[in-house]
C-alpha cells in the first residue's frame, strides 16, 4: 500500500480553491484515478499553475513528472480549459461530469426533498 498524496490546499478568507475543467472535451479531476483526485482538485501547485494564467496540457504533465516522477500518470487532456472555484471551507461538494465538462455542485446548492 502506498502512503496518501500529501496535498497543500489554498485557502483564502474562508473558502477553499478548487481546481475543474469547465470546457468540453476532457474531464480533469473526473478523468483521474482516485490515488490522485484530491491533488488535482486542491493542491497549491496545481492552483498555482492555473491563475498564472500559463497552462496547458504540456505545462500540467511537466508538473504530474516533477511531483510523482516520470512513471506516474495523470491524463491531462482537460488542462487546456482548466479554471479555480472558491468553495467554501468544510462545504461538501462534487464535482461532476458530462462530455468531458466539468461543474462543482454545492451540497447546499441541491434541491433535497423529504418523503
């Protein structure tokens, strides 16, 4: 068993960045194995990388190969569309996908009924 991904969230007045693919094409955070979901949605690194307004899918496999290594695999195909969603800090949320775009819903933001 291998140890957990050390994973430095951003967190700014109370919310917490998180990072999703909002255009068509490829999922990144839903294109992911799990091992390495909450570091593609949260880590500083990958945060840091959008908002320098740099990024693309070559830009995010050098970061994948120089924090995991040459060998470790992240599809990074949603990289090109890439954008950061502040969420606020302990609000449950997923990320879900269709046709490879991919939205944060809120816990809060979803309609439950009482039967």
């Amino acid at each position: 068993m291998t140890a957990p991904i050390k994973v430095t969230k951003v967190i700014e007045n109370g919310k917490v960045a998180v990072a999703y693919s909002p255009g068509y094409g490829s999922g990144w955070a839903t294109w992911v194995d799990s091992e390495y979901r909450e570091w593609c949605l949260f880590d500083k690194a990958v945060i840091d990388t959008i908002r320098s307004g740099v990024v693309d899918e070559g830009v995010m496999e050098r970061l994948v190969s120089e924090t995991f290594g040459p060998d470790a695999y992240i599809y990074c195909g949603g990289a090109n569309n890439l954008s950061v969603r502040l969420v606020p800090e302990g609000a449950l949320f997923v990320v879900e996908e269709h046709d490879g775009s991919e939205f944060v819903i809120l816990l809060s933001d979803i309609p439950f009924f009482t039967a």
